[in-house]
C-alpha cells in the first residue's frame, strides 16, 4: 500500500485497521490519497535507521493545520501482530488451524497446508 493511500484510510475511518485495505477504490479514501503529498524532514531522516519517525501534517479546507509527529514508530510486536492476524483472518478461516500450521512451516517438509487451510472457507 502507498503511504497516500494508508494515511487516507486511517483518516477517512477514523482508525488504523486491516478492514482500510478492503475498497480499494472508495471514492473518500482516492479523493484523500490523492491530495496526500510527501515531504522529507531532514529532522527524522538524519536519525534512520537507528529510528523510523514520521509526521502527518493536515491542512484542513478552513486553512487551519493539525499535526501529529513520532520521532520513533515503534513495530508491532509479535503478540499484537498475531493479536491483528486473528482479527483480520477470522471471518475468513480456521485461525488457530492456520496459526498453529505457520509456526510449524519451519519443521514441515511441505507448506502446502498453509495453502489449504487459507482456502478451507
């Protein structure tokens, strides 16, 4: 995904979920996405990669601007990557048969379950 089209969805729903990535062609999110211009700060590019800052600067149709920065995004970690797995997979296929079938693709001599099961529903 583009950081144009992610900033436009976090802001046209009002979070920052799988569920944004789903229309890909809502016509709020292009209409945002394609107002989105991308600027560097010398600021945070001098401290990558030690730390991945970011700002999201908006300037609303009265002029006013709003603004939030992080000096250092952190990543998510494993548990809340898993946690948004589950979320986002559930309606969709047996998480806890394809979670426990991915922490095992290490020891398998076939990945072709993960196939299957992503396929199950």
């Amino acid at each position: 995904m583009s950081i144009h089209f992610c900033v436009a969805a976090a802001l046209t729903r009002g979070v920052i979920e799988e569920a944004n990535y789903r229309n890909l062609s809502d016509p709020e999110i292009t209409r945002l996405a394609s107002l989105t211009t991308l600027e560097l700060d010398d600021e945070l590019n001098a401290a990558y990669p030690k730390q991945q800052g970011s700002e999201v600067i908006l300037t609303l149709r009265n002029g006013q601007t709003l603004s939030r920065r992080l000096p250092d995004v952190i990543p998510a970690a494993p548990a809340e990557i898993r946690a948004r797995f589950r979320k986002a997979a559930a309606p969709y296929v047996n998480v806890d048969a394809l979670e426990a079938a991915i922490d095992t693709l290490e020891t398998v001599p076939n990945a072709a379950r993960v196939a299957e099961l992503m396929a199950a529903r």
